[in-house]
C-alpha cells in the first residue's frame, strides 16, 4: 500500500483504547494526523481546542455521552462538518444513520485495509475536489 498524496486529519472517537492505539499508530504511519478520544467529552474538548478532521470514525457506545450526543452537537459543524463514518459492532439501522446524515457505516470487526481506504476516500475527498459529488454512501462499505 502506497502512502496517500495528502495526509487526512482524522478523529477517532474509540473507548477500547487498544484498538484506539493500533489503528491510530497505522494511520499516522501512513502519513495520517490521527487523533483518537476515548469519549465524546474527550472528542468535544479536541474539536473545541481547534482540531478540524477531514474525517471523524465514530463508535456509538461510549462511556458517558453516546456518539448520537457527538452527532448532536454543535462541535462538528464548528469543525467544518467532516464526513462521520460510524464504526460500531452494534447493528445501525440504515435511516438512523440517514438521520444524523452518516458519510457511512464500518462494522466491527472490520480489516484495517478497509478503514484506511475510509480514511483516504473520505478524508481527503473534500480537500481535492470540493465540488466532486460524495463517494461512498451508506451502502458503499
């Protein structure tokens, strides 16, 4: 796998933080800025710090606020409103994703080629082709 031509900024809203670790180390050796947060709490005081992701990779079951209360909140628009990709092992309803309008949803357990190719798709879509109509979806993945 070849590096990208741009680095994404992403935020990885994880609680199990050994996963956290493993797919934050393999993203930023791919030339990625990856941030991970083990709540919503931790993710909001990141965003609100001045960290803009081109890319957000959300778990839903949080300690604390659910990742609906990150989707809910003011803190990503502020941010520029990147595309939110959920990765849950929980089941998601495609129109509770639709709802809180999700660039799409990554199963757990997934392959981490997969997540970076979500990573490097949708994170750095924006940057190259503001106009380009999205790729991915909700299906996509």
């Amino acid at each position: 796998m070849s590096k990208p031509d741009r680095a994404a900024r992403v935020l990885l809203v994880e609680d199990d933080l050994s996963l956290a670790s493993i797919i934050e180390r393999h993203l930023c050796a791919r030339g990625h800025d990856a941030r991970s947060a083990a709540s919503v709490e931790d993710a909001v005081e990141l965003l609100r710090a001045g960290f803009q992701p081109t890319v957000v990779l959300l778990d839903i079951n949080l300690p604390g606020a659910s990742g609906w209360n990150l989707l809910r909140g003011p803190e990503l628009a502020a941010a520029g409103s990147p595309p939110v990709y959920v990765v849950s092992a929980t089941s998601i309803p495609t129109a509770r994703l639709r709802e809180f309008n999700v660039a799409g949803f990554l199963p757990k357990p997934f392959a981490l080629p997969t997540l970076v190719d979500v990573v490097e798709r949708g994170g750095l879509q924006d940057e190259r082709a503001a106009d380009a109509a999205s790729g991915g979806g909700l299906d996509a993945l």
